[in-house]
C-alpha cells in the first residue's frame, strides 16, 4: 500500500520534472506526464499534481526503477486542449485530464460533466465498478486511451460581481460552464457562455471577458480566482457540477509494455482513487475560506436548487447529448441508473 514515507523515500524533486527510476542495469522506460495545473512537490500544492508525483514515485519504487517518468505542469510539454489528442496518437504517454476537454474530439466524454447527473462522490466513484463505468472505460479504450486513476471534482461559481446560486441568477452574465452541456443550461438559463479551460478563467475575467467561471474547488484555488472574484458559490454541501478529471494513459503506450509493468499501473492508479477523493473533498471546504479571507461573499448551494439546475439539464443537455451517437445514448442510460 502507498505510504508517505515509501512516497517520500522514492520521490526526487526538480523544478517543473521528476525523473525516477535510476540506477538500474538497463534503461528505464520513460513516461511523460502532462497536465494544465500549476507544479508543486509530493507534499504541497495542487493535489492533482501531487497526485501525479505520488503515482511517478511508487510506480518508480514497485517496478524497481524500470519505470521512469518525468511530470510537465502547467501545459509546459503540450498545449491543455491538445493532450488528449496526442495521448490517442501515441505522442503523449500520461495526463491528468479534465474527460470533457475531450468533447470536440469526442462527444461521449461529455458524460464526465453531465450538469445534475453525479450529485455526489459516492455516486460518481460508483461508476467505476457499475455497467456505465465498463461502458466508458470499454468505449476510451477502444479510442485509444487507458484510464488509470478515477478522480471526480465537485465545482463551485466565482463571480466577479452577484452571486450566481439558483439559475435566474446566471441572466444576462457571461459564464465558463466547462462543458458544452453546462453551456447549454446557462444558455436556457439565459446566459451568455465562453469556452476556455479552467487555466484561461483568469485572464478571462481580469479583462471582463467572462463574469463568472463555474470550475472545481481545487481549480478556483490554484488558479486565484479570488483576486478577480466578489462572490464565490461553493459545492461543498451539494453541487450540480462534478467533473470527471482522470489520470489517463495512451493505450498504444501501454500496450507496448510487458504486463508486470502494466499491472503496477494499474494498482497504484486505483490505489491513489482515495488520495483523489480526498483532496477533492478538502478543497471543496477549504475554497470558502481562501474567498472569504479574500473578502468574497460565500454562497452555499442546496438540494432544492441543484434540482432546478438538474431539471433544466435534463430537459436540454441531457436529451442532446443522447441523441449524438448510441453510445452517448447507452452511457446516459446507465449513469441514471446509479443513484444518488
């Protein structure tokens, strides 16, 4: 089982990368680990990060050094949209990678942020072991890519000017939704939406261009969003917005490993689930307090306006997304029947 102190034993720091794996009588296999967050160490920072530090050190320690990998935050080795892409052609080994970035390319993987469909972490992390997770993991597979390591986000809005709680409230505003389905309720709701990644909000809303951002806890830390924000609604107590944010792998990488290695990925991805949660769940408690000592108005969500949200979600984005391909249609299905 992972542990800090095997964690820490095993991890070498630099700035930006982490190489591991050394010393051995022949070459370790390298892996590239990519992702749009901001770097930080094993210990501090953005738990994504950390998260991706912690799987390099212990699949470097179980693989006794075959496996090396080095870690690019901040979209330093590829541009955030266009990792998934390159992970599918076999140029891109590993990324934490928000599913619904992949949308454009792959509509089914809008089902990772499905406004009103995952209301909880129980239920999102059900997936994995119900029909509709065989389903997506078969059906990215068969696209070219291996998920590793399950890891849902609950969200929250940052507004730089009223609250945006209830959906009446999003009138008129220009809003990040984070996926064509959330733009589609903001834009029933009467919205008016931008689609940028979680790293661009900032810069977004600094220059007016977006008023509010709808983002994870971890992503309305990291990114500061507090410096540009009058009113955060936090998802700490309910949410309609839970993001599916993976640590994914390129199959035809994988594929070229010999199996022991395989297998160490795929246990220590599935072992780190529960750091995931973890982290997740702290940010979604400590977001309200980095707003309000910012001087940001907090506002909490409830079950009876996450029904609101939901009920227009359904009536829109739901019934959209199931008419793009039978396999949208198969996923929404089974995601459904995963209660709450």
């Amino acid at each position: 089982m992972l542990t800090r102190r095997h964690l820490i034993a095993t991890a070498v720091a630099a700035p930006a990368i982490l190489r591991f794996g050394t010393g051995t009588a022949h070459a370790a296999t390298t892996l590239k680990i990519s992702h749009q967050f901001p770097g930080g160490t094993i210990d501090k920072g953005d738990f994504r990060d950390r998260l991706c530090r912690m799987f390099a050190a212990e699949v470097a320690k179980r693989s006794n050094g075959d496996i090396a990998a080095e870690i690019y935050p901040n979209s330093s080795l590829i541009k955030t949209n266009a990792q998934f892409s390159a992970m599918r052609k076999g140029a891109l080994d590993i990324s934490l990678y928000p599913m619904p970035y992949a949308g454009g390319e792959l509509p089914e993987t809008n089902i990772g942020l499905m406004p009103g469909l995952v209301t909880t972490y129980d239920q999102g992390m059900r997936w994995k072991k119900e029909p509709v997770g065989k389903a997506l993991t078969d059906f990215l597979a068969d696209k070219g890519i291996i998920l590793l390591t399950w890891v849902w986000q609950a969200g929250g809005v940052a507004s730089r000017s009223k609250a945006i709680v209830a959906p009446e409230d999003a009138k008129g505003l220009k809003v990040r939704g984070g996926s064509r389905e959330m733009d589609m309720v903001l834009q029933t709701a009467g919205a008016s939406v931008l689609s940028v990644p979680s790293n661009e909000i900032y810069a977004a809303m600094q220059t007016g261009a977006c008023d509010a951002g709808i983002t994870s806890s971890t992503s309305l830390i990291s990114f500061r969003l507090e410096e540009v924000a009058k009113s955060l609604t936090s998802g700490a107590g309910a949410s309609y917005w839970f993001m599916l944010e993976p640590l994914m792998m390129s199959k035809a990488i994988f594929d070229k490993l010999p199996k022991n290695q395989q297998d160490v990925l795929l246990s220590v991805g599935t072992e780190l689930e529960a750091f995931g949660r973890k982290g997740a769940q702290d940010d979604d408690v400590e977001v309200a307090k980095v707003y309000e000592k910012a001087g940001a108005k907090v506002s909490a969500l409830d079950a009876a306006t996450v029904g609101k949200w939901r009920d227009i979600a359904r009536d829109t984005a739901w019934k959209d997304y199931s008419a793009k391909t039978a396999t949208a249609a198969n996923l929404l299905k089974l995601a459904t029947d995963v209660a709450a």
